[in-house]
C-alpha cells in the first residue's frame, strides 16, 4: 500500500521561508542593539571612573600645596600614574588678599581616548620660605 501526501502548497513555503527571513533580522537587530548599548555603557563607565580619578588627583594636589610638598607656582607635569596636571597661581585681590587664587587643573585619558578633566580653585598662603632658611 501506497502513502499518498498531499501536494505541498508552494504558497506556504513561501510565507515560512518570509517569516524565518523576518525573525532571524529581527534576532540581528536586537544583538545589534544591546551591543551598541554595552559598548555605550563601557565609555560612559570608563569616563565617569577617570573623572573621579581626576577630581582626587586635584584634591590631592591642592593637600601638596597646602601641606608644603608641592611649591604654590605655575606649573604644568605628569606623575607616575600618567595624570597630567597644570597649576596656576595668581594674587587674591579683596579680603582675601594675604592668599594666593591657585588653579588646579587634573587631566586623564581614558581607554577610548575621551579626557576627563577636573579643575579646582581654592586660596592658599603665600609659599613660606624652606625650614631653617634665613630670610
């Protein structure tokens, strides 16, 4: 005995062949898009932490200044750990004039080549004369 199938309709191989055709770019679009995002996502992360980085590297300048380590001049070097930094000092005028306006600017580079920036102004005293040092 003989199966008989009926006729496959060419109609409906079409529509099923659309519809894989469909689905798969759908798929593609979908991947395409939640790898753009996580990419996105990677720079954003990595400028926000070099930012932070930048800020503490300001901050911690500023303590140098402060603390006697760092001379209060205009300067522009680069540590170890490649944070670029650029010090600028100039008379305070007003009530604030026994201090020095100092301008400290904290640059790094991140992995996708964005630079985070971070500047801080504060007044400092004058810079004292070494210990020890005649005046």
């Amino acid at each position: 005995m003989m199966d008989h199938h009926p006729p496959k309709d060419p109609r409906r191989s079409g529509v099923i062949l659309t519809e894989a055709c469909a689905s798969i770019m759908l798929v593609g679009l979908v991947l395409t898009m939640v790898s753009l995002m996580l990419t996105r996502h990677a720079q954003s992360t990595d400028y926000f932490l070099n930012y932070r980085r930048a800020q503490l590297a300001a901050e911690s300048c500023v303590e140098r200044m402060r603390a006697g380590v760092i001379e209060v001049a205009d300067a522009a070097f680069i540590d170890g750990a490649g944070v670029a930094y650029e010090i600028r000092g100039a008379d305070a005028n007003g009530p604030w004039e026994p201090l020095q306006r100092v301008s400290a600017t904290a640059s790094i580079v991140g992995s996708h080549g964005r630079i985070a920036r971070y500047q801080l102004n504060t007044y400092l005293p004058p810079a004292r004369s070494p210990a020890g040092g005649g005046r």
